[in-house]
C-alpha cells in the first residue's frame, strides 16, 4: 500500500469500541471507520480462522485467555490476518507458516 498501512485503510482497529454512558455498560462494536468490504471479508476470514483446526486457533485462545472480549479477539486476528497479507503480496512470497505454530498445535 502506498503512503501507509493497509489496516488504515481497512478500518480494522486494534479494540473494538463499545457504546456506554454512566453505569449502563453498551454492547462491544467493530470501528465503522475504512472499507466496510474489506473489514467485512476480514472478519469472515477472522471467524474461519479460529475454528479449532484453524490456524489462528491457538492466538485466539490465547486472547481470550488474557480476558479479552470475543469481539476485540476476533479484530486482533482479522489485524494479523492483514499484516499476514501485506507481508505476502509486498514480499511477493507463499505463505509459510512458522515450525512454533506447527509444533504447539501438535503437541
């Protein structure tokens, strides 16, 4: 991407948000900023990932193993799914997966 990150331009953020005001605590939602397809088609590829024999089964987990919503875990994934995208299409490069996710999913 020129002039800046593609997760700018997807409109994937780090935390979703949530809408609350004084003791009434608001239901988490995904940022509206950026290409709604993009963030859309992510978060589906996000969802299909973390099935249990996916390949971010394991970064899922150990999201929400750190207390984290549903909702925020799901749009870290979508994140790196993206990062992992960029880094595929800058370095025109396949994607390899690292020989530390193989080995904890096996073992």
């Amino acid at each position: 991407m020129r002039n800046g990150h593609p997760w700018r331009v997807s409109g994937i953020m780090q935390r979703s948000y949530e809408v609350s005001s004084g003791k009434h605590t608001g239901k988490r939602k995904i940022s509206k900023r950026g290409r709604s397809r993009i963030r859309n088609l992510l978060y589906l590829a996000a969802l299909g990932t973390v099935k249990k024999q996916g390949i971010m089964h394991a970064y899922y987990t150990r999201l929400l193993g750190n207390s984290l919503h549903k909702t925020s875990a799901l749009v870290a994934v979508a994140r790196k799914l993206l990062k992992i995208i960029h880094a595929v299409v800058r370095d025109e490069c396949m994607y390899v997966r690292e020989e530390k996710e193989v080995e904890q999913k096996a073992a």
